[in-house]
C-alpha cells in the first residue's frame, strides 16, 4: 500500500516476520501511545476461506481472516487503530470485497466513513450466484474529530 515501505515517515508493521516489518504485532495490541499517529493507512486480510482449505498465492501473501472471529477481529482492530490516531488523525481503509461485502464490514465500525470509492474491479474470485463478475476493491476514509 505504501510506496516505500523504507520511507522514514512511515512504520510498517504485520504480524508476519517473513515479510520484514519494522514492528512485529498485531492489529488488537498496538504497541503505540494513544494519539501517536495523524494517519493510518489499514490494510487487513479480507480472505475468510481458501480453495479447498489449502493455502493460496492470495493468502500466503496478504494474511487470512479467521471465519469465526473476523467480524469480533476487525472491530476490536479498527478500535484500536482509532486510539493511536491523533485527536484529528484520518485513517484510511483499504478492502476487497471479495469474500465479504464491504457493507457487512462497515457495519462493524462505531464510526462512519467521511468518504469512499470502489476502485475498479480486481481479478477477485467470482461469487457464486452473482451477476457480478469480480470482487471490488474500495477506500475509506475515517477522521477523527473533537467529539471522537
């Protein structure tokens, strides 16, 4: 997500040591002081599943959410993410909608987004069903203000 991942502005941090963080954690137990940051950008696993439960490119390289506790993950994350923004701080969402919809996602958040956008379609999986033909991709942006 981010340009240089060695740019000196920006800490990098993921629970996996094999992709070279600068902080090894995860994204409950954030080791920041609150109000640390102005921006974050967020960028979770959105794969709940694998085909036929082995692991993928996908989820090999972008993580896996747990299918019995992403909904209580996420929003555990996304509060947490939102203690270490500054009184002002924005936090920028990224998600791919291609397991679960980007709706079912926001819903889990006490706070709305001020705005979005889908950014074309990714070569997602195709959904079951759906007229849809591939998984979307969408940005949000989250800003703190003095009643947060």
């Amino acid at each position: 997500m981010w340009r240089d991942k060695h740019d000196p502005a920006a800490v990098f941090m993921d629970q996996r040591r094999e992709v070279h963080p600068d902080i090894v954690a995860v994204w409950a137990y954030l080791p920041f002081a609150s109000g640390t940051f102005q921006t974050v950008n967020w960028d979770p696993p959105h794969m709940v599943y694998t085909v036929e439960g082995k692991p993928s490119f996908m989820t090999e390289k972008f993580g896996l959410l747990q299918r019995e506790t992403w909904p209580r993950d996420l929003a555990l994350a996304f509060l947490e993410i939102w203690r270490v923004l500054k009184p002002t701080g924005v936090l920028l969402f990224k998600w791919n909608d291609n397991h679960i919809p980007a709706k079912k996602v926001l819903a889990l958040f006490p706070v709305q987004y001020k705005f979005g956008s889908i950014v074309g379609g990714s070569r997602g999986v195709r959904r079951r069903g759906s007229t849809q033909p591939r998984s979307q991709t969408w940005w949000f942006c989250f800003q703190k203000g003095d009643d947060t």
